[in-house]
C-alpha cells in the first residue's frame, strides 16, 4: 500500500482533490477506486487541475523539438513518457501497470499467430491500431534510435488506455482534431470502466472534475464509463472483456456473405447495404434485415422493403427472414465458432492467459447468438 500513499500524498502536492475516495487494489483485477465514506448522487468526487494533466503542452521540449510536424498526441505522450524523466512524475508512474501486464492484456502486443483468432470486428480495430503504432513508431524511431521498440510500445499502450478526451491541449488556440484530444491525469486513470453506472467526467479551463451519478457506500467500487463499447472493442483497445455488457455486439459479415451470390452483393453493393452486418442482444440492425431479405423473400418483396412501401404481409415475410437468420447462426455456430475455439484450444502460440481470453470472447459470441436462435423460435 506503501505506492498509493506515496501517490495519494503526491497527489495532494499537485493540489488534486480526492472527496471520499481512494484507490486500492482489487482481488484478480488490478487496482481500482473505491468510496471510503458513504457518497450521494452528484458529490464532487475527484479534481484534478489543468497544471496536472499531460498533455501536448507538457510535452518536453527534447521530445517536441525532434518529431515531426504533425505527429499525434498518442505519439508524442508515449515519446515523453519514456524520455521525459522528470522526477515530479515518480509516484504517478509507480502506480502504472506494469509491462507485464500490458503484453498479458494487449492483442497488440501478442504473439501474432493468435490475431488470426480474433473475432472479425477485433481483426479489423487491431489492423488499424497496428496502422498507428506503426506510424508513430517510425517517427520516434528516426529522432531516438536508442528507443527500443518493445519499450516504445509499452509507452504506446499505456497512453492508449489511460489518457481522456481533452480538447483543451492545443498550442494554438484550435481544437485539435478528435484523435489529438488525449490527455493523462493522475488518479482519475485508476478509475475502471462500467457500460452503465459512470460517474460524471467534465473538463473546463481550471481542469477535470468527476462527479458520483449514483449514492454509493463505503467500499463500494467507482466507476465511469469509458464510452458505449462492445467487448471487441474493449479487448482490443483496452485489454479486457466485460461478462455484462450492454453493448456488446457481433459483425455477422464471416457468416452472411458467404450465403449471397455474386449478383446479390452486387445488388447490395448498389444500395451501400454490403456488409456490416451487426447482431446485439436486441437483434439484427437494419442493414443485416436488408440482406436477410434479399435471402429470403423475392426480388420484388425486397425492393418493397428497401423502398419503404407498404408490405400487406409483413409478419409472414417476417417469419421467412427470421427462419433464414436462425438457420445461417447455426451454421455460424457450428461451422465457424466451435472450431475457432477448438483451434484456439489446440494452439501453444503466446500465454496461456492470452489463449483464455480468446476462448471467452468466443464463448460470448456463442452466448449471444445462442440466445438470438431462442428468441427467434419464440
């Protein structure tokens, strides 16, 4: 406990607020922050000043004079966490995760032989996050070349999990674009996440302000909720899943393209309704119904619906789509998933830990679409 003190009387040096609260370790889950005093709804719980935050004004001048024009903010932060050796920062940092725990959590920071058991939708977010730390990997690699890369990407990742959105870190007086409205604080990045019950995070010129939206108890957990996220998302960006999720959601692409002709892509291809298809608990979007339709009903009946006409029986063309949806979530089921978790079983590449977590990320979608097939058969 001895860190947290040390943070905590830190943390009162740099006039950070703390009403109620604390952060402690929690049982098989990291360290979090919980309510030492019975709290109310709407209570200030956290304040952190602006001359707190780092930001791409508090990048040192060693790490800013030496990159490019135009390297992001997630680049910049990462470069001055590891040249930046301010001693001011000690008692923040020896709060961080530690890299262990990073290349535990981080898909990108796997072994890649298990990316190619990622879900879709985590394939696609990690190809993109690889996009970024390649480019500023490159950058901070031609201006340090005595950065390591392994180092350079445990930088990387913490930025990537613990900054907030902040659009107040611009030089110029601009709003910075919103992939450049990043900024760290301290104590306020301890606060884990939850899809519903976030306290309320504000940010104004004086700094950040985050306030209960609930009434909680001594030793209950605070939260706040790090945007409306599925667990694809989450595992790929921050290194997670959540068991309770509401919104989590499925892309179904893998499992309904297949099942379409060349023409009838090209006819989805017309009216921009190729492809992400998603599912969540309350079901199909509109663009998967779109598809299924095509499956299911003829040419006309479809181009009645998609043209928003009057459709005399709807509830038994309904019925057609919802058959065709369950029987192609089956096949899903038992020709792509099961095998995906037997490959997965299968496997010795990465940790064991890692392996596990691609097991219950399947597990999920099985879960969900298991629950999909029965609501249909009602």
């Amino acid at each position: 406990m001895e860190v947290y003190e040390d943070l905590l009387n830190w943390a009162k040096e740099q006039g950070i607020e703390l009403h109620g609260i604390e952060p402690r370790p929690l049982p098989g889950r990291g360290i979090g922050v919980v309510a030492t005093k019975s709290i109310k709804e709407n209570d200030i719980l956290l304040k952190v000043p602006t001359s707190s935050l780092r930001t791409s004004k508090t990048v040192c001048k060693e790490v800013s004079s030496r990159l490019p024009t135009g390297t992001r903010v997630h680049g910049l932060l990462a470069a001055d966490f590891l040249i930046n050796k301010q001693p001011n920062y000690t008692p923040w940092n020896a709060v961080l995760p530690s890299r262990e725990d990073v290349w535990a959590s981080m898909p990108l920071t796997w072994d890649r032989h298990l990316h190619e058991f990622l879900p879709p939708s985590a394939r696609q977010l990690l190809k993109k996050q690889e996009a970024k730390f390649d480019r500023d990997w490159q950058a901070v690699h031609s201006a340090f070349p005595q950065i390591s890369r392994a180092d350079y990407l445990y930088a990387w990742a913490l930025v990537n999990t613990r900054t907030f959105y902040y659009d107040g870190g611009s030089s110029n007086g601009k709003k910075p674009p919103p992939h450049d409205c990043m900024a760290l604080q301290p104590v306020a990045d301890l606060l884990n996440h939850h899809p519903t019950q976030g306290a309320k995070v504000t940010f104004s010129p004086e700094g950040c302000s985050i306030r209960a939206t609930k009434n909680y108890t001594p030793g209950e957990e605070i939260y706040i909720c790090y945007g409306n996220h599925g667990n694809d998302f989450l595992l790929t960006e921050y290194g997670f899943l959540l068991d309770e999720n509401k919104w989590d959601e499925i892309c179904l692409d893998e499992a309904i393209l297949p099942e379409l002709s060349g023409r009838q892509k090209d006819m989805l291809a017309d009216e921009d309704f190729l492809g992400n298809y998603m599912l969540d608990s309350n079901g199909v979007c509109y663009r998967t119904l779109v598809a299924l339709r095509l499956l299911a009903l003829s040419l006309i009946e479809w181009r009645r619906y998609l043209d928003g006409g009057i459709i005399l029986d709807d509830e038994i063309q309904q019925g057609e789509v919802d058959r065709e949806l369950a029987r192609i979530l089956e096949k899903y089921r038992s020709g792509t998933i099961d095998k995906m978790i037997d490959k997965i079983e299968e496997s010795t590449a990465g940790e064991e830990s890692q392996r596990k977590m691609l097991i219950r990320r399947w597990e999920q979608i099985e879960e969900l679409i298991d629950k999909t097939i029965e609501n249909l058969s009602v």
